[in-house]
C-alpha cells in the first residue's frame, strides 16, 4: 500500500509553462495550415473554369467548322441567280451585333453565388429554388450559347462570358473571340479571371498557348 502511495507521490505531470508552450505551437501550426488548406481549397474550385473554357473552345471551333447559311441567302435565276454575301464559317453571334458582341457574364455578375447551395450559383427552371439559384432561360434564350451548345446544368463557382469579333459575313468567313470565367470563390468582392482566347478563317482554328489568369485564387 505504502509503495502505491510513494508511486503517486512521485509521479510527475505537465506543467502550467509546459501547456501553455503546446498551445502555442498548435496555435502556430493552426495558423500555418489553415490558410494553406483553404487556398488548396479554392484552387481545387478553379478546376470548373478551367474545364469549361475547353469546352467552350471546342465548341467555338466545331461551330466555325460547320457551315451555317443564313436563310434567304440565294436569289431566283430569272433575277441572275445572284448570291447574297453570307459567309458560312463565322463564330456564334447575336442577331443585334452579328459582327461583334458579347454575351455579358452568364449569371450576372452581381448574382452572387456564395449564397447558394455549396458556395455554387444553381439554374433552375420553373419556381426560384431560393438563394443561389437563377433562371437556366439565361442560358437557353441566348444564342451564342445555343449555338456553342454550352450551358451549365448543376451548380457551378464562375460566370462565364463569350466575346466574338472581327465576325466576317461575306467570303469564307473568319472571327476572333474569347471565353472568360469569373469567381468569387472567398465572397470578399475580388474575382478569380481565368481567360482562353482565339481566332478562326480558311486556315483553320489558332488558340492562345494557354490560359490567362489574373488572381487565380484571389
């Protein structure tokens, strides 16, 4: 009995200094890994725009490659059968600004998409979902993004915008453009800009060697 009491005696414990020097190195590494984690985090959100923006490439360059004639295009032969100047090859265009023009971002980009589900902007058809979530007809009553077939479906982090140029209607047809995506992945009102830019004519499609990138994580 006497030697359990001896043992308990001298047994020894941390001391008040020797906590407190723990915490504090867990406050150091606390302060070190968690910021690193939530960049980590965001990068791995840049992911989406990164994929998107090749497949608004892509498409860009399927559109142009495939011939599109506007309607009413030929004049009957006993007028010369003459050919209205309509090129076939051309980027997606709105009826209004058919030479050059822009979609604006898609969602707006004052449509905040940290209040959504996620931290993600939803479409939705029908009734409003609530916070988050806007109307797919944003996407689905534009016709550049009917005729690059792109739309987002689920909830996404960017707002996407298509920009066209030098839209040439007669001849063979050539245009420039490019595809931007637009994050606030922290919601502190600075966005993430990831771009992918390119040209198209006789020759064929030429992209930009990469992607420009401004605050890739903010």
């Amino acid at each position: 009995m006497n030697l359990d009491i001896n043992r308990i005696k001298n047994a020894k414990g941390f001391t008040l200094i020797e906590l407190m020097i723990v915490v504090a190195i867990l406050g150091i590494l606390a302060a070190i890994a968690i910021p690193a984690l939530t960049k980590y985090m965001r990068r791995a959100k840049t992911s989406e725009a990164r994929t998107q923006l090749a497949k608004i490439f892509d498409s860009t360059s399927a559109y142009f490659n495939e011939e599109h004639v506007d309607r009413g295009a030929t004049n009957v032969i006993g007028s010369g059968a003459g050919v209205t100047a309509s090129a076939p090859h051309r980027c997606p265009y709105l009826v209004a600004t058919p030479g050059a023009g822009t979609t604006t971002p898609t969602p707006p980009i004052t449509f905040n998409c940290n209040a959504g589900p996620g931290g993600r902007c939803v479409p939705f058809a029908g009734a409003a979902g609530g916070a988050g979530y806007y109307p797919i007809t944003f996407w689905t009553d534009n016709t550049v993004w009917n005729g690059l077939n792109f739309q987002q479906e689920q909830g996404h982090y960017f707002h996407y915008q298509f920009v066209y140029s030098n839209n040439v209607s007669d001849g063979f047809g050539q245009c420039q453009f490019s595809a931007s995506a637009f994050g606030d992945l922290d919601d502190d009102g600075i966005f993430s800009t990831y771009e992918r830019s390119g040209a198209a004519d006789s020759s064929g499609v030429n992209g930009a060697a990469g992607l420009f990138i401004e605050n890739d994580v903010e």
